[in-house]
C-alpha cells in the first residue's frame, strides 16, 4: 500500500516538472508565432531573376561538361582531318 502513496508522490513531482517547463516555455515565446509556419510554403523562396548557389553550381557544372565534350568534338574532328 505505501508503494502507491511513493508512486502517486513521485507521478505528482514530474507533473509539476513538466508543468514547469511548459509555463517557462510559454513565457520565453516559444509559441508565439504560430501564424507563419502555416503559410510559409505558400512564399516563393527565390525571387525572379535571383539564383541560390545550387542552381549556380549546377550551371556551372553543365557548363564544364559541354565544354570537355566540345573539346573532345573538336580532338576527334582534328584526328579525323590529320588522316
């Protein structure tokens, strides 16, 4: 039987705990926007005109492969020509 009253006891002391952290979590803002998040996937992320780095990096590698493979057009076309 005294082993309920410990549980009840100690199941009371992390409510509080808990309670707690939730109060400071609230008074710190954590939970003060909670308008933006709902609608934030509906705002384009790159404006027109304005790349991000991925898009630059893709560019510039699609740029190195054609010019390896205009170098490579060009070798074989001058092989071609030496015979």
């Amino acid at each position: 039987m005294i082993v309920i009253f410990i549980l009840i006891g100690f199941s009371l002391i992390v409510a509080l705990i808990f309670l707690f952290l939730y109060i400071w979590s609230v008074k710190d803002g954590q939970f003060d926007d909670d308008y933006t998040p709902s609608v934030r996937m509906l705002f384009d992320d790159n404006k027109p005109g304005i790349k991000n780095n991925e898009e630059k990096e893709l560019e510039e590698s699609d740029n190195t492969n054609q010019n390896n493979t205009e170098t490579q057009n060009n070798t074989e076309t001058n092989k071609i020509k030496d015979v």
